[in-house]
C-alpha cells in the first residue's frame, strides 16, 4: 500500500473526470468534491510534451491504481495538489528542499 501525503479526510483520489477544453479538466473526488481545473500551466518538461497537444490531451484518464490523472507516457498530477486547486482555487505553495 503507498504512503499519501493527504490524510482520509481529503479523499484526494479522483473519482471521476471529464475533459473540457484543451486545457482544462473536471474533476470530481471520492469525497464528492468537484471542479475545473485549468492545467496546462502545470504541464512541464518532456514527460508531458504529448499531453500539451490536443489530441494528446483528450487522451487524459483516471489511473485506478493511484487515483490521480494520467496520460500516456506516464505523466499525471498530483491528486492532492489537484485537491487543492479545486477546494482553494489556489495552486498550493511549492515546497524546496532544504
């Protein structure tokens, strides 16, 4: 079983997802929280160069393994940062390491 950083109460593990636009995805967790999220400002490096095209994009799923999006390659997103977004509306603040 894998350690999360979310505890039972955030229920960070999406539980379904609808695309929307080349950009944006729907989100809703297993605790019934829902929203949109705009992500391509997220999608960095060469690990998601396929999910930044449309049609790579569309190709956006929920992995059932670790409850977070994927997309080919690979590539997917934290779910409690995700969580986040969609509770706050803010992305949460990046953590360096010391």
């Amino acid at each position: 079983m894998r350690s999360s950083p979310c505890d039972d109460r955030t229920h960070a593990r999406h539980h379904r997802r609808r695309r929307r636009t080349p950009r944006r995805v729907a989100l809703t967790f297993a605790d019934g929280l829902q929203g949109e999220v705009d992500v391509l400002n997220r999608l960095h490096g060469p690990v998601f160069a396929a999910a930044r095209t449309p049609e790579g994009f569309a190709s956006v799923a929920v992995d059932p393994e670790t409850g977070t999006i994927v997309w080919p390659g690979g590539a997917d997103l934290a779910p409690d940062t995700l969580y986040e977004r969609v509770r706050t509306g803010a992305w949460p603040a990046s953590r360096a390491a010391a």
